[in-house]
C-alpha cells in the first residue's frame, strides 16, 4: 500500500524524542488496529489507531469516506499538502503530518497526524468563568508562536477556535484542523482571500463583506479566543452590526456587561488592539507579543482568591497531585515511549448495559485480563493513553446502578439520550452531541467507577455547559475527592502552572 510522507518525517519530533522513521512504518506493510474514535468532522471521523506490530506507534487518522464525501476528494488532498508543507520544518505549536494513504478495501482516504494525547483547550474552559489567567496566558502565547509559524509560511489557518487548539499531556499546545487553510502568499507576493469560510463567532467581519487579507482575519479569530479563554464565553454570536454585542464592542457601550466586565483593564487593552474593524489598525502578531499582557508573569497567587476557589475546588489536591505527576514521562509525540511508576495495578473494563469491552489506559501498568481483552486490543499493548480531559468524574456506585441515574439526568435537563452501540450513550441537545462511557477500573481490590463525556458535534463551550448541567443532577453520587486520583492518573487536568511557564 503507496503512502504519501512528509518528506523528513524524523524532523517533526520533539529534539528530545527517540530516533523513529515514520516514513518505514508507513510505507511498510501496515497492520493499523483502530483504537477509538477522537471526534467528528467536516470530512469524517478522526480515529486513534496503532501499528500492531508496534503498538507505541500511535497516531490519529482522519478519514474520507469517499463513498459519501467524493466532491471533498481535492479539499482534502490540499489539507494534506498544506500540512506537509509545514511538517518539513516542523513547530513545537502545530499537529504534524506523518503521511496520507488510500485505502481500497475502505474506499476511504486517511491522512495520519501527531496524536495530541491532552484532548481539546476548551475542555478546560469553565463555562461563564474561563481559565485562570495564568493559564490563558500561557496558552494564547503559544497560540501566537504556532500561528507565527504558519503566516511565515505563507499559509492562513481560517478556523481557529478552542475546538482546533489541541494539548499533549504535557501542555503544549497544537494548532489543528487545516481543512479551511489555503495559500495567501507565494514567492513573496500576497494575495487577497474570497472565501468566507470559518465558524461564525470567531470569524473576522470582512470575512464576511468581501476580500480580506489572511493574518489579519487570523489574528481576529486568536482575540475571540482570548475571550472565550478569560470569560468562559463568546463576545457575540457573529460580528454583523444586526448583532446587539457585536455593536456594543464596537460602540464602546457593553463594557459593563459581560462578558467584558470579567476581563482585567489589561486584557481589555489587549483585546481593543485586536478586535478592531480596521484591519490597518490590528496589532499584527509581533505587537501582540509585546503587550504587557502577554510579557507579564503571573501565578496562581495573583488569582483573585473568590475566582480562584471556583475555577479549582479542589487546589489543595491539584497541588498534591501535581507533585507526584513528576515522575510520570508524558508522551509528547507520536512516537515516544511512556514510562509510568509502578503506583497501581489496574484492571479496566468499559461498560454500558451489560456490554464490556477493555479500553486501554494512559499508564502501562494497567493490566488486562485475557477474558477482558477485545477483538483489536489483543494485538497491541495496553499502554495507549485515554486522552485526558475535565469532562469526567468518579461515581460512589456501581457501574449498573449509575447508567440509569445517567439516562434519568439526561431526561431531567431536556437532552435526548439512546445507546450508541457498542457500548456508549449518544446524548444530543440542540446543536451539540456527546458521548458517555461508564470506564470501570479496579485498584488494588477497590472498585472505581468513572463516567466519561466526550464531545462529538457542535460548540465547545455549550457541550460544557451541558456537562456541568449533566454532572449537578448527579452530585449525590460523585466522589467528592475522585478529582485528586483522576489528576494523579492524568486523566484530567491540574490546574497548577505547567513546569514550562
């Protein structure tokens, strides 16, 4: 099976990550086993899969049915391509590319990029709150490194989002989803862009009018981020002057309201530079750079102490917990191996209705029992990472006694819920849809029990209002300390400083 590659594929790793030819593994005779399903696009699904005969080689795939999707066919080879362009140089802030294949048997094609095993920057977002602005710091500073990276390749990304920004486990953060990227420059001569494209609250407003230049319009996009970061929600639904917010930012007559009273003069200083109309007027990047917003340093302790107890309940836990993940060795890349302590002995079993089958977790040590291991997992290792993220919680009862409160819950805050074979609820509500799974796990003889939500469709600041919704009808039997063990286990967030701030 042909396989087209980035051209050095080995430049796309972490300086640090051990020796791998990707272009060997894809151009090989490949026995892919799909793991599980990352999310939903435009195109098709983006699946986690492994190399059986070398399961540390995780990467996700994202697919073209082609039976469905044909007229796509060019769209998606120009997103493969754009992709590989900035793979042969590579950057620490942005997905790479490993290859593209056809796949007859599927009639499907599959483009294979660096896994990013820390989930979605919006799963991190309190809804109506936001992030510490330690934390939104450190990210948007990396979001202006990466899109650095891409302008200076005379590429423009058109759909950054908090749904596009992707971490590793060890917080770096990932530019993604190049399906509405193009050219804007090309031997040092400009072009101007005609298609609106985009996703509509973080779109720049000539996006919408006519031609439009590409940095500016991505710049703009980055200052919407910066506000679902430090707010908890969008400014405004689309910038058109019919919108109500929108005028008010323009007019200088909403500051009072939010989400703009919950940003720092600072901020909002920041924010006037790059949500302006006039595109003469936007900051580029390097001004942006060089706010004092974004030249500051801050901890935790500049938090005010009323927001700081909201966005972390349990930060004297986080603290603990944060401590002992210094002896974990994340994977970084898709290639790098994971070297976990000895702390637990685990089984784990994923179960909805009766129905069972083993999901490999983030540490190797823990352990599946043959009776337990399906029909894709018995060819590989069980050392593949859960992708970590806030939208989880440990449950004080047993697995068969919490998918009925589950289905109760969903009933209760007016969301459609029904199985989703083999072994899910597809839960939707308006324009989102997630996925719950019931993961099991048994430590040293004690049972735990973790319910999983996971975004499939539709905005990721809703999904967590959802989710937050989901979770209070459901307080009387969470584990009101399951954050400190699932932190530990990094399966979800600590909202400490990453050690690399």
């Amino acid at each position: 099976m042909e396989v087209a590659t980035s051209p050095n594929p080995h430049s796309q790793l972490n300086a640090n990550g051990p020796s791998q030819n990707y272009q060997s593994y894809l151009n090989s005779a490949m026995d892919f086993q799909i793991v599980r399903t990352l999310g939903e696009g435009a195109f098709g699904e983006v699946k986690l899969v492994v190399d059986s005969k070398n399961p540390s080689f995780a990467v996700a795939m994202k697919c073209l049915d082609l039976g469905k999707h044909a007229n796509l066919l060019n769209e998606f080879k120009k997103e493969a391509l754009i992709q590989q362009r900035l793979s042969s140089e590579g950057h620490d802030n942005v997905i790479r590319y490993i290859g593209i294949r056809m796949d007859h048997n599927l009639y499907q094609y599959q483009i294979f990029l660096e896994y990013a095993d820390g989930g979605e920057i919006f799963d991190q977002i309190e809804p109506d709150v936001g992030l510490p602005v330690h934390r939104a710091q450190f990210y948007f500073r990396q979001l202006l490194n990466g899109l650095s990276f891409i302008h200076g390749h005379g590429i423009a990304h058109r759909d950054i989002k908090p749904e596009n920004l992707l971490l590793t486990k060890r917080d770096t953060l990932k530019i993604s989803d190049f399906g509405m990227a193009t050219v804007f420059r090309h031997n040092n001569k400009e072009r101007k862009l005609q298609a609106s494209c985009g996703t509509l609250p973080y779109v720049a407003p000539e996006v919408l009018t006519g031609s439009y230049r590409g940095p500016p319009a991505d710049v703009w996009s980055c200052g919407v981020v910066l506000v679902t970061l430090l707010a908890g929600e969008l400014p405004w639904d689309a910038p058109k002057k019919s919108v109500s917010s929108y005028q008010g930012w323009i007019n200088s007559t909403s500051l009072n309201l939010n989400p703009w009273k919950k940003i720092d003069n600072n901020a909002l200083s920041l924010l006037r530079i790059i949500l302006t109309e006039n595109t003469k007027n936007r900051a580029d990047l390097d001004r942006i750079k060089n706010h004092p917003w974004c030249t500051f340093k801050t901890d935790s302790a500049h938090i005010p102490s009323a927001k700081r107890r909201k966005l972390i309940p349990d930060l004297e836990f986080a603290s603990i917990s944060f401590t002992l993940q210094k002896s974990f060795y994340f994977r970084d890349t898709v290639s790098q191996p994971i070297e976990i302590s000895n702390r637990m002995n685990a089984i784990i079993t994923s179960t909805i209705q009766n129905i069972s089958f083993s999901q490999p977790d983030s540490a190797d040590n823990l352990l599946l029992s043959n009776s337990q291991i399906s029909e894709f997992s018995q060819h590989q290792d069980p050392i593949l990472n859960l992708v970590r993220r806030m939208t989880r919680f440990l449950v004080v009862v047993s697995k068969s006694e919490i998918i009925p409160r589950l289905y109760a819950a969903c009933e209760d805050c007016g969301f459609q819920a029904k199985d989703h074979p083999p072994c899910h609820i597809l839960v939707t509500h308006r324009e989102i849809t997630f996925i719950i799974t019931v993961i099991e796990m048994v430590e040293g003889g004690v049972r735990k029990v973790m319910v999983d939500i996971r975004r499939s469709r539709g905005d990721g600041i809703e999904f967590k209002r959802a989710f937050v919704a989901l979770r209070k009808r459901l307080l009387d039997v969470v584990c009101s300390r399951g954050n400190e063990w699932l932190v530990s286990q990094g399966l979800t967030h600590s909202q400490m400083i990453p050690e690399s701030y």
